[in-house]
C-alpha cells in the first residue's frame, strides 16, 4: 500500500478531509483556551476543559497505536487520519518519529489539562502550549493545498 | 506561529460575521426549497444562526481579555473565520443547488421513503458533482467543534442526521439510471434509522476511503458492509433495474465509484445471487452474462471476512418484508407498461415495473426507428416521459391516498 498525500482527493473525501482538519484545529484551540483561561470556573471553561481532555486524550490514545504499528499505520477515526497526513513525508512515506514527537506532546498537554482539573498548580504549561500552536501551524499546512479545492466544490458554478 | 494580528482587527473582523449570518438568514427563509426537506432546513438553518450568533458574542468577550495569550487570540479568531466561511459556503450550496433537482425526483425519492415508512427523514437533494451521500450535520459539527458549543449541541440533539443526497447532472436528466439513487437511499435510511451495520462493526468517524492511505481491517468490514447493504437494498427493492444500471455505469462511468468499494467481481457475485434467491434466475443470468467482460482489481478485504454480513442482510430484509417493499416480478403491469411506454403513453401505476421496462423500451424504439429523425424524436421524448411517468404516479397515490380519508 502506498500513501499519498492529500491533493486531488474524490469530492465526499475533500469535504471529509477538510471538516476533520477544521475540528482538529478548533478543537487544538480550544485547549489553548483551556490552559490560558485555567484560573476561572465558569460553565464554559468547564466545558473547554472538558473537550480538552477528551481531545487529548484520544490524541494520545490514537497517536500511542499508531506509533506500535510502526511503519504501516491505520486508520481507524478522524484523527488518526490526520495524524498520518501530517507524518507524511515527501516520499509519502509516514515518519514515525513524528507521530512518536505528537505523541509525547500530546501526553505533556492532558497531563497539563488533567492538572488544571484537579486544581493543581500545572507544571509544562509553555511546552504545552508552545506544541499546540506548533501543531495547528502544521496541520493548516498539510491541508493547505486542499482549501481551494473545498471551496472549489462548495461554491455554486 | 505568525505574528500576532492587532486584537481590534481581529474582533472588528469577527463582528463582520455577525451581519452575514443575520442576512443568510433572511435568505433562507426567502428561498424556496424544493423537496420535503424545507422546513426542516429552514429550522436548522435558523436555530444555528441563532447559536453562532451568540457563539460569537462569547467569542468577542474573549479576544478582549488580558489574559489569553495573542496567538491563542490569533487562533481562536482563524478558527471563526474557517469554520463560519465553510458554513456559509455551504448554506450558499444549498440554496442554488437545491432547485437544480427535478419535482419529479424528489417525487420518486418521496415514493420510495413512503414505501418504506420513512417519510419524516431529514433529508435535501442537490445537484452536485458525485452520486453520494453525506451527513450534513456530522460535518457542520466538526465546523463547530470546539468554539461554537451551542450549535454543536443543537446538532447533536434536534439534528442527529441531516443528510444530503448529491445527484450529478448527467443523472438527474437520465430517470432510467435514477434506480442507482436507491443504493445512496440505502445508506441514508442505514445511517439515519436502521443502523444495523453500526451493530456489528463499530462506525468510523469519517466519510468514504480512498487508497491513499491504510485503514484498519475494522474500519474497512463496516465500509464494505454497509456497500453490500445498500446493494442489496436496491436490488431488493427495485429488481433487476438497479444491479443493470450498475453494470452499465461499469461501462460509462457516469456515477464515481471509490476504489476501496469491493470490487465489482465481489460486487456483481453478490447482486446475481441476490437475484436468484428473489426467485429471478432469469435476470439473474443475464447480468452474470452482461458482467462476464468486466475486468475486476482485488478487494482490499475479500467478502468472506465479513462475518456479520449475512446476519446484516437478513436484518435489512426484515425491513423490506415488514413493510411489504421487496420487489416481485408483476407480469401483468410489466405488459401494461411496456405497451404504454411504446405508444409514447404515461404509466401511472407502479413505478418499479415501469422502471425495470423503460430501458428495454427505449433501446428497441431507437432499435426500430427507421430514419436519423425518428431516432432523435425517441431520445428527445422518451426521458421526458418517463419524468412524466414518475410525477403523476407519484399524484395518482397521493390522491388515493387523500381519497381513503
């Protein structure tokens, strides 16, 4: 099996493809939102957390399989499908020790997160953040060549 | 990360989206939408906006506290950008597509979801690029994941499964191929009610599979289960037309089918035998001959692997049974619509025989045309007939219908 990158994808798989990277973004946000905002209590940084850790979570989860599948990852959720999109290396092979890299951050991040929930004072905050803002510039950039082709699709002829 | 945008551009940008959205309001409720799926469209068009416009207002307060670091800020407000201009692009496609589809398909769509006892599906037909099926709201709730929680929630609780059937063109004006929506029928009434397939093998969270990329042994059975459903669906439903037109489509590739489908050996296998046990050998024979050319590339899984199949099929039977919509063969409506279709006459009384004759009809019309004019006369107005067809058996049970009352 070969993997390619995501350029000229089928129509449904563009639209799939860009939704999942809009999600993953937002959702990247959001725990940079929850981090930031981890003094306060009220029911929308509550749920902010929440999301967060869920995310993460998942992340970590999705990112942990990946890496023990070694040199054949596979996909199984949204975002397992953009973890391998963004290992993707020119020779479209997938780069294990980068998913390993997201892994370990993802790790430091919910054990932020999980610290924050606790009430605990949170140690790794920069690292935290500074991987999150690193791994929304990533994947804006790995679906950057698919903007035009979404909006391409979505607006009427 | 980039630089840091002023926060006042930022807001100033966001309070933007505030008046489209009020004004794509506005155009919603103007437009007129054809199909059963207009108001509720319009609801979930207008309780969304309703969400985002508050989503925003939170949104603003916070880019303008000190404590939430500027690229965060910078973040959030792409994040609003991304999400709203993907969400506007696709209220905007649904508006101008939505009244590229015939009355007479959304008829014959309503037909078949009357057959089966699903008229309250929340569903709308557009004109797109692909014959496909997607859940609109499982892709506006990825748009809002995250930074617009309220739309999320209303999503998720008073708008589960909203899906769009895309139909392209070429088949929009061809209702011969119009039995192929049956199978995309299929998956909307498996995603939305049904979900047996989901029972057996866990539903993945994304839409089709290319080649592009390795997935799961998992992932892979409940895509091949639910294309094997939706095959056996319509062949079920519609009879022999729809697994025909399948292995025409083979020839033409009018209708995109993805590679990571099992293959059509596995495919073709499958609908001949569906055939057979519906008691249509001869129909059945046909196709296997008609698909004896077809080339065929390995299935990423074979069929065999899908261990639940069988148990999913029967479930999807007990359905067709239930409400009475397997199809059997009439030999008196076939006549009757066979020799009104060759005196260019509508037949009004069962879509499913009219269907399985139209394109027999048409290729010996076109057969015993004499001369180039008369040729193009039966291509001109045969199709048109069949429309016509659809639409006034589609009144002739209504007004049944309103007449038992």
């Amino acid at each position: 099996m070969v993997y390619k990158k995501t350029e000229s994808l089928p129509f449904v798989e563009t639209l799939d493809d860009y939704h999942n990277q809009i999600a993953v973004r937002n959702l990247s946000t959001s725990a940079l939102m929850a981090i930031d905002l981890r003094d306060a209590d009220s029911k929308i940084e509550r749920r902010w957390l929440a999301e967060s850790l869920d995310f993460c979570q998942k992340s970590a989860d999705t990112l942990k399989r990946l890496v023990e599948e070694k040199d054949k990852p596979t996909v199984d959720n949204f975002l397992s499908k953009i973890f391998i999109d963004l290992a993707l290396s020119e020779s479209e092979q997938v780069d294990t020790n980068r998913l390993q890299m997201y892994k370990e951050n993802f790790d430091v991040t919910l054990n932020v997160l999980q610290q924050i929930q606790k009430k605990e004072k949170p140690k790794d905050i920069m690292k935290s953040k500074l991987f999150l803002k690193s791994f929304i510039e990533a994947v804006k950039a790995t679906y950057s060549k698919t903007e035009s082709q979404y909006f391409g699709y979505l607006s009427p002829k | 990360m980039a630089t840091s945008a002023p926060n006042e551009f930022l807001i100033s940008r966001i309070r933007n989206y505030s008046h489209l959205l009020k004004a794509t309001k506005e155009e919603v409720e103007q437009t007129k939408i054809r199909g059963s799926g207009e108001s509720r469209f319009k609801k979930l068009a207008s309780k969304l906006i309703a969400d985002l416009l508050k989503g925003l207002q939170r949104n603003i307060a916070l880019m303008k506290r000190v404590d939430i670091d500027p690229d965060g800020k910078s973040a959030l407000s792409e994040g609003i950008h991304q999400s709203l201009e993907a969400f506007l692009n696709w209220v905007d496609l649904i508006l101008r597509h939505c009244n590229a589809v015939d009355i007479e398909m959304h008829q014959f769509v309503s037909q078949i979801l009357e057959d089966l006892d699903f008229k309250d599906m929340d569903y709308l037909l557009l004109s797109g690029w692909e014959l496909s099926e997607t859940s609109l709201s499982e892709s506006l709730k990825k748009l809002f994941s995250g930074i617009f929680p309220l739309a999320s929630d209303t999503l998720a609780n008073e708008f589960p499964s909203f899906c769009i059937l895309f139909i392209p063109q070429s088949l929009l004006k061809n209702p011969i191929n119009w039995p192929l929506c049956v199978h995309e029928i299929g998956h909307m009434i498996e995603n939305e009610k049904l979900k047996i397939v989901e029972s057996f093998y866990s539903r993945p969270e994304f839409g089709p599979v290319s080649t592009r990329i390795t997935y799961s042994i998992e992932a892979l059975k409940y895509r091949y289960s639910k294309e094997f459903q939706a095959d056996y669906f319509a062949t079920t439903f519609f009879g022999p037309v729809f697994p025909n037109q399948l292995v025409d489509n083979y020839f033409t590739k009018e209708v995109f089918i993805h590679p990571t489908h099992p293959s059509w050996e596995e495919r073709i296998r499958a609908l001949v035998e569906v055939l057979r046990t519906m008691g249509l050998q001869g129909a059945a024979e046909n196709l296997k001959n008609k698909s004896s050319s077809i080339s065929t590339g390995p299935s990423m899984i074979p069929k065999d692997s899908l261990e639940f199949l069988n148990q999913i099929l029967m479930q999807t039977r007990g359905l067709l049974e239930r409400e009475d919509a397997i199809y059997k063969t009439n030999e008196n409506n076939i006549n009757r619509s066979r020799e009104a279709l060759t005196k260019f006459i509508p037949y009004t009384d069962d879509m499913k025989s009219l269907l399985n004759v139209a394109g027999e009809v048409k290729k010996n019309l076109l057969e015993n045309a004499k001369s180039t004019k008369k040729k193009e006369k039966v291509e001109k107005f045969f199709d048109p007939l069949i429309k016509d067809s659809i639409r006034l058996s589609y009144l002739k049970r209504t007004y049944a219908k309103l007449d038992r009352r």
